[in-house]
C-alpha cells in the first residue's frame, strides 16, 4: 500500500496541493497589501493540476523500472505442473564461480 501511496496518489495530488498552498499564502499577502485581485479557487486549472500529476506518476513509475528492484542471483524456474501438482515458480540460486 505504502509504494502505490508513493509512487501514484502522491505525485497526482502534490501538484494540486501545492497550488491550493500558493492560493491560500497568495490570498492572504493580497489582504495584508491591499492591492491586488484575490485569486478564487473557481479559477484553478484543474485540468494542467491534473495532467501534471499523470506526468509526475508516470516519471516516477518509469524511474523506479529502470533504477529500481532488487538484481536476481539465479536463475527463474517457471511454475509447471508435476504429477498432477502445481509447483509454483521460484528462483533456483546461481552455482559458485570458480
């Protein structure tokens, strides 16, 4: 639950709270100043919120493909079925170099 947290829900939602963040501290300089128009969260771009959020996941899903995981010492025996029996698949440890 923790990686899919990490590596979907968070980069989709960051964009979007970091906004309401800029919106709310933007909102509250313009009260002190005085000048200025409030920004209003009706204006928000939800769909480059969004669409940014979709690139961030996908970057982070491709990123942790490629430098990612664990390297595998051995070699993959697929699952088959013996007797009757499924023999589910697993990783057979590599032989000693000499």
């Amino acid at each position: 639950m923790g990686r899919i947290a990490v590596q979907f829900v968070l980069p989709i939602v960051l964009p979007t709270v970091l906004y309401l963040l800029w919106l709310a501290a933007e909102r509250r300089r313009i009260e002190r100043v005085g000048v200025g128009d409030k920004p209003h969260w009706q204006d928000t771009p939800w769909i480059w919120l969004v669409a940014l959020g979709v690139l961030f996941a996908g970057l982070i899903s491709v990123a942790s493909a490629v430098f990612g995981g664990a390297e595998v010492k051995g070699t993959y025996v697929p699952p088959r079925v013996i007797d009757g029996n499924i023999v589910p698949g697993h990783v057979e440890p590599a032989a000693p170099k000499r």
